[in-house]
C-alpha cells in the first residue's frame, strides 16, 4: 500500500461541507494540525506536542478548515537543504486528509504558503522536497511554477530509502 494519493491526473472530488478556509495556524489549531498530521499514521495524540512546537517555529504555518474540522496543512521555513549549503526558504507538510484529497486544497494551501513567503520575502525561491513516487504532488508543484532542480536520496535531512526524492525550486 502507499502512503500516496492514487495517481488518477483527471479525478476531482467534490467538497463536502462548504468552503475551505486558508488561514494562519494558532495554539489553538494545535488539536486539528496533530489530527491532519495523524492522517500520515499514529493518532492525534501521538502528533499534539510536535503540532505545537510546528505552531511556535514555522514562521509560515497554514491550516485549511472546512465546515470548522481541520482538513490540511501547509507551512514553510528556512532549512538546509543540501550538505554544506545555506539555509533556504522550503516547504513543509504539505498534506490532506484522505476523505478531502482532490478538491485542490493542497493545491490552494501551497499557493497561500508562496504567497506568504513572498510577502516576507520578495524574490527569494522556496523549494519543495517530494518523494519521486509521488507523481501527483510533483505535478501539483509543476502546475505552480516550480521547476525540477535534481533528484537524490537525501534532501534536508529527509533519507528516501528505497527511493528518491526531487528538489523543485519556484521561481
């Protein structure tokens, strides 16, 4: 089983519950962000105290909401990307619950996070780390700008076993 979406480029799903709302995440979201970051494994609990720390680091950390339930979550931050480099602007946790995947939320949540990164931090890049088995995710990223920069097995840190992982880069 993967841990990715199916990859079906044509498939959308309809939004149930009304519009998704995009804002930035507070202490209060702490519950919510732990239940989308459970979505990946473990329960909300397991994932409370890193949703928190999340809150208090990312200086760019989104939460999208719908019918008021936490559905996914986008942030950004400096990292070291490549051994010996310099910190730069990267995504993190780009993800959606399963049962509101292909509604574009993903797609909205990394358009909010260039945004907000923009506004910070006008001309700079922001990169994006995603496992090379992830066709859609590297399409979404494609669809908005981002460029493919290299392909390894260890990007900031992240050691794809058995894989690789791909370096995009927007703009």
């Amino acid at each position: 089983m993967s841990d990715f979406v199916a990859y079906e480029p044509g498939a959308h799903g309809e939004l149930r519950g009304g519009v998704v709302e995009i804002r930035p995440a507070t202490q209060d979201d702490a519950p919510g962000l732990a239940a989308v970051m459970s979505s990946r494994g473990g329960t909300p609990s397991d994932h409370l105290k890193a949703a928190q720390r999340l809150i208090d680091r990312l200086p760019v950390l989104l939460l999208a909401e719908s019918a008021g339930d936490a559905v996914g979550w986008c942030g950004a931050q400096r990292s070291v990307i490549e051994a010996h480099g310099h910190p730069e602007w990267l995504v993190g946790g780009l993800t959606v619950i399963p049962e509101s995947r292909r509604r574009g939320i993903a797609s909205r949540l990394l358009q909010c996070v260039l945004k907000a990164r923009a506004d910070g931090s006008p001309g700079e890049p922001l990169f994006s780390v995603v496992n090379a088995r992830n066709p859609a995710s590297i399409d979404l990223h494609l669809a908005l700008g981002f460029i493919e920069v290299a392909r390894a097995s260890t990007f900031a840190g992240i050691q794809f076993t058995g894989g690789e992982g791909v370096l995009l880069r927007h703009p």
